[in-house]
C-alpha cells in the first residue's frame, strides 16, 4: 500500500482513505441536558479558485435561503490552535420545528482549500460563558503530526 495515502484518525483509531477519497465526516459533541450546547465539527473544501472570504458568502446565501428564519448577528476574524490559523466566525439563529436554535460557526482552512468548520449551536441564547468554552475549544486545536 503506498504511503502518501491520506490517513483518517477519529476517538476510536485510525484507517487510510483509498486514493482521491476525501474526508466529509461530521463529529457532534453533545453535554447530556437540556439547553447545553453542542459542538459540531465538519469538513469541506472550497471550490476551485475560491478564497475563504467567498466560501463563507456562498454558505451563508445557502443558509439564508434554506434555513427558515435565518437571522445574522456578527461575522468576525478568529484565531484557530495557537494562531495556526485565521479564519472567520459567523453568530446567526435560526428556526428548526418552531423553535429557535442559536449558534456560532468559526471556519477556517487548513491546507489545500480542505475547510474546517467548528459549530456551537443551542437551543437556549449563547451566554459569555458558552463563547468563552467556544474560544477555549478552539483554542485547544492543534494539527496531528
């Protein structure tokens, strides 16, 4: 098996992706409780020739039209590990079964457009303490080596 085969470590191990395989998992962390929130970890890629800037204008014009009463509040820089990298943050809400679910994604990307988008997202309104744990979380990042 050749060695430049990209390898996909999760909690429970590790395998290695056949050739051209690309890593769309989604992990969801959850608190058990009502109104705590969760943090989602998914994987993209930006198109061809697309910078950050226009991936997250594309996604939030996706959200906007798909996600029923999709409201943004702030969209700022952000900092990922120990300033590895800069990417955005984007606090909206929006309505899922009537009910409103707040949330914060940071997105960023990691190498060779491959797109790291972290979530925070609660059915309750996000506290200072909730964004603090948010920062903490993203501050703990750091690449497998």
């Amino acid at each position: 098996m050749p060695d430049n085969l990209p390898l996909c470590v999760f909690t429970e191990g590790r395998i290695t992706l056949p050739d051209h395989y690309q890593d769309r998992t989604v992990n969801v962390f959850t608190l058990p409780g009502e109104n705590t929130p969760a943090f989602n970890l998914s994987r993209d890629t930006l198109s061809d020739g697309e910078a950050l800037e226009d991936y997250i204008n594309r996604q939030l014009t996706l959200m906007h039209k798909h996600l029923k009463g999709w409201k943004q509040t702030e969209r700022v820089s952000i900092v990922l590990g120990d300033n590895l990298l800069q990417g955005e943050c984007v606090h909206a809400s929006y309505l899922r079964d009537d009910k409103r679910v707040f949330q914060q994604q940071a997105v960023f990307n990691t190498s060779e457009n491959h797109i790291l988008v972290f979530t925070m997202s609660c059915t309750a309104i996000l506290t200072d303490g909730d964004s603090q744990q948010f920062q903490a979380l993203l501050a703990s990042f750091c690449f497998n080596t």
